[in-house]
C-alpha cells in the first residue's frame, strides 16, 4: 500500500469545561499537518470536537477524505472517544493505519496497545512532526517501523517500544499549515465572539508539579521560538485571518525574561492587532512586577497563574516550589496592572473536608482574582503523584479525569458530596466577586459581565450560578443589581468593551 492520504482528526470528546469561553483549536495539529504537506502528503485537519460533530458526521467526513491514515490526539479525558475513532476508521476501511498520539497514549501505551491493538497500529510517543513524517515515509519504504523512534507498536503477541525520539529544537522551522484551518468556528465568547487563535511560542516546563502531566512529556525541557518568528506568526494569523485573540498553549511562555521582552517590544512596536491570554508561573510575575506596564502595553489581557493549594503542605506535595504569599503577590500585580486575573485551586485530596474547601474559598477571596476556579484533582495514572492517590481513585472512567467530575475520593466525603462542595466553593467565589463589580475599572466590570453571561449560560457551572444568583441578589449594591439584570442580554449584538491597550 501506498499511504498518501492523512486525515488528523480530534475525538468528539466535550466535558462543558473549556467549551463554555469559546472554540479552541489544536494548534498540534498545525503543526503537524504542515510537517506531513512538507513531505509530500495530502492533510486533512478535521476538529470533529470543535466542530460538535457526532458519529455519523465523522463518518462521513472520513469516507469523503478517504484517507490511508487517521491520526488522533489521546489526552487522557479523551482516551475512550478517541478509541471510538480509531474503531471507526478501521470499521470504515480495515486497510486504515491508525495513529494515536499526545500525553495519555505517550504514558499508557502498553494498556492501550494490550486492549485495543484490533485497531490502534501505532503510538507516537511525544513530539508528532518528526515521528509520524518518519513512520508514514517507513511504511512507504516497507521498512521495519522498529526503526523508527518515538513509537510503540503491538506486534506478535507482544508490545514494541523503540528509543525515545529526541526532541525538536529549531521550533523556528517547523512548518505551518494555518490554511487548513476552519476559521469560522473558532471564537472568544468572553469579547464579543472574536476570532482566537491557539498559538505556541515554546515548548515545555522546568518544573516538577507532581500532579501535573507536561512535566513528565517534556522531560523538564524548556525550548522556544525567536521572538521574530513569533511575532511573525501572530501578524499573519491577524492579517490573513482576522485573528483578534491568541491564547499561548506554552507552559511557561515568561520563562526566559530577555526573550519574552523582545516579545512585549515587538508588539509594541509593530502594532500587532492580537490580543493576548497566557498561563505562567507565580514566580515569573513577580519578576517581572517592574514591567507590567510592558505587557498591558503589548496585548497582554489576561493571566492565568497556578495557586493550585492554599497551605504550604499542599503546594510542597504537590512540588509547586512556590510559597503561598508569593501567589497573593503575583495576582495583585497582575490586578494592579489591570489585567484579567485568573487561577485555580485544586481540591478533592484524600483528607478534604466541607470545612477545609470552605477555608479555601475564603483565601481564595483574599487573593481576589478576578475568576478563581476550584478543580477536582485529577489522577493522571503517569504522574508522579498517582501512587498516594490510587487507593482513594473511585472509578478508571477517563470521561471523567476532566477537572470536573470528582474521580478522587477524600475520606470523609462521598463524590457527590464533594461535587456540591465545589459547586457551592464557585457560587460563594463568584457571587462575591459580583458583590464587588463596581470596583473594577470600566473595561474589567463589562469583561466579568460576560464572564457572568457564560457561566450562566454556557458552562458546567450554568445551574449552581443561576441559584446563588437568586439567593444572593439581595447582597449586592443597587447598582450592581441593575448591572447584573443586563446579562440576560448580554452580548446579544451589543460590541463588549475591550481593554483601552493600543
């Protein structure tokens, strides 16, 4: 067989987390597809889960391409619906190479190459561009995919693993594939439906989180573009396709502080006509405290930091190497520089208590960020922190390793309790925040407006919002209340506000 044809497709996977601020590209998968078209192959980028495709759409769609591969991206949430896919295809056409990839199959190949090798061919274990071009151009060659690194394979009765493939370090020349993209689908809702794109200007994380995945995937290998190319990128996806938005996937994008200034300059200075959202670490904002008027400046609108605990036994388990006043710190600088702050505390641990998540909910009012989320611990089986959690795990359902749904135990609590708990730990959070809309600046009120207008409306939180909405009105200031009352209608034609940065 001649392979010729690869079809790059997300499992139809939704959870109502991610889903509820707007439509999120796989920006692996550009990657990826211009990796494949730069060697010769015919690549269709295929977002069934942006798309809200079901079974029978994807079906079609696979039969129309006709492909000689499907390739899907496994994180673990998503595992079971990707399975499905694979099954599909080769239901479809049993002549179909299958290729799994991304964080779970890297870790949990050998489940899944044990229970599902009838239809899984190959894992790509790590970085695709490389790995899957090699693997397709040996399969071409009818040569021994033994050879090829990065993979694991399921051949005569037993599982083959070869040598980890090294990772790729000229970022800067990877090839894109931004024209494949279907553009419409992917917007903002929290600015008026903006078109977003998900960008990345590094790789990896230096870190050792103990419950966090990328420090495993990664090595602790830390890579990044120039600023040039970069920067470049964000202009074409602005000016050839009307992106407004571009929310960084990197890690930790700050980490080296010379090249994220060249960055924030470059902005500047070329005007770029994105704005930005981005993750970091609590540490690089208080590095960076003398610049925020930098980022405010450049398009920098929104920062998520990870105060994940609030005791300094929890950050220390979970290997944060932050202290808990450094994350109050970091979010009142972010705050001061009036950008959207964001973090999230991860709760559901074996001795979580209903009195222990509501002293969280408190700190979490103390830090004031502008949206603080309270997450169920999730036990990726790869982490380094799984072995003390697993006698606690509940279910092996990987539908709900999802940050949502408890899949942790605690000892004193059943799941359903906890799920209130959370529940409630968000109502008390943002009804407080409501509470105290009126000392935000003008731009922030109308931002947190429509981020009020999602939870409500779109989000996995939707019912335990529209309650505390109804039971916790009567608090807030008058004009607060008049404010609140406008969100039934909010973002129905009427431009929201955007941050007064150039």
């Amino acid at each position: 067989m001649t392979i010729q044809r690869v079809a790059l497709i997300t499992p139809p996977y939704h959870s109502g987390v991610v889903e509820s601020a707007g439509t999120w590209l796989n920006v692996g998968f550009v990657y990826i597809a211009g990796a494949l078209r730069a060697a010769g192959y015919e690549v269709d980028y295929y977002d069934a889960m942006s798309l809200w495709h079901k079974w029978p759409e994807i079906e079609t769609r696979i039969r129309d391409f006709n492909p000689d591969v499907v390739a899907t991206t496994s994180f673990t949430a998503s595992i079971v619906h990707a399975l499905e896919l694979t099954a599909l295809a080769k239901k479809i056409n049993p002549g179909i190479v299958t290729v799994h990839g991304n964080v779970h199959a890297t870790f949990c190949f050998e489940e899944i190459l044990k229970e599902e090798h009838d239809t899984v061919d190959f894992i790509v274990r790590g970085e695709g561009e490389v790995t899957l071009v090699s693997l397709l151009d040996c399969l071409n060659a009818g040569g021994d995919p033994a050879r090829v690194p990065g993979l694991a394979f399921h051949r005569s009765g037993a599982v083959v693993v070869t040598p980890k493939a090294p990772y790729i370090h000229d970022l800067d020349a990877l090839p894109l594939a931004w024209d494949l993209v279907e553009w419409p689908i992917y917007s903002y809702r929290a600015k008026n439906n903006a078109r977003l794109a998900i960008v990345s200007s590094s790789r990896g994380c230096m870190e050792r989180c103990s419950f966090c995945s990328q420090q495993l995937f990664w090595s602790q290998s830390w890579r990044a573009r120039s600023p040039e190319n970069f920067i470049a990128e964000l202009e074409l996806l602005h000016n050839t396709y009307g992106v407004e938005v571009a929310m960084l996937s990197d890690e930790i994008p700050t980490f080296d502080r010379e090249r994220w200034v060249r960055i924030l300059d470059l902005m500047i200075e070329r005007k770029v006509g994105v704005k930005l959202l981005l993750e970091t670490r609590v540490d690089d904002i208080l590095r960076d405290a003398d610049i925020m008027d930098k980022y405010r400046e450049a398009g920098v609108e929104h920062i998520y930091v990870g105060v994940e605990a609030g005791d300094q036994a929890t950050l220390d388990l979970f290997n944060k190497n932050t202290k808990v006043e450094q994350s109050k710190m970091a979010i009142d600088i972010i705050n001061n520089a009036d950008i959207v702050s964001e973090t999230s505390f991860v709760l559901g641990m074996p001795d979580d208590t209903p009195e222990s998540i509501a002293k969280i909910v408190e700190l979490a009012k103390h830090y004031n960020p502008d949206m603080g989320f309270f997450l169920a611990i999730a036990p990726w089986p790869y982490a380094e922190l799984y072995p003390e959690l697993e006698p606690y795990v509940a279910t092996k359902d990987y539908r709900k390793y999802n940050l949502v749904e408890p899949v942790v135990k605690p000892k004193n609590m059943t799941l359903e309790e906890l799920e209130q708990e959370l529940g409630k730990a968000s109502q008390k959070f943002f009804m407080h925040k409501f509470q105290h809309l009126h000392e935000l600046t003008p731009w922030k009120q109308e931002f947190m407006l429509s981020v009020l207008d999602l939870l409500i409306n779109h989000s996995y939180l939707a019912g335990q919002m529209k309650a505390a909405m109804k039971e916790g009105g009567k608090e807030m200031p008058l004009e607060v209340i008049e404010l609140l009352r406008s969100v039934k209608g909010h973002g129905q034609g009427t431009p929201h506000t955007l941050a007064p940065i150039p």
